[in-house]
C-alpha cells in the first residue's frame, strides 16, 4: 500500500482509528498516521502532497458515513 491507494488507506484507518473523528485531523497527523500504517511503504516518484491527503481524508470521512 502507498499514497495512490487512497481508498484502500480510507479502510485501514477506519478499521484502526474507529476513535478519531477524519474530519478534525491536521494533514501532518493525517500523514503520520497513514505512514503507520501496517503494509504501508512510500514509493519512489509517488510522494505525499495535500492533494492526496485531502482525497485520504475525504475517503476516511466517506467511509465512516
């Protein structure tokens, strides 16, 4: 898993962050949390910017509803 799998981190962080609430999560928690993640590894010419983490955390948010 890395930053393109958008959805697939949206699951994972639902699954293991049922307590936090997506929508009040700062983009650098978001990116801490994301690279905790287990199976997660960044891939080289694929790196994190806030486009990503806010289709990250729009996911999340979606995937709570």
């Amino acid at each position: 898993m890395h930053w393109l799998d958008v959805q697939r981190i949206a699951e994972t962080l639902t699954d293991i962050h049922s307590d936090i609430d997506p929508e009040t999560v700062s983009f650098p928690r978001l990116k801490s949390l994301v690279q905790a993640l287990p199976g997660f590894a960044e891939q080289p010419g694929h790196p994190c910017n806030e486009r990503i983490l806010e289709a990250i955390q729009q996911a999340w948010i979606d995937e709570r509803a």
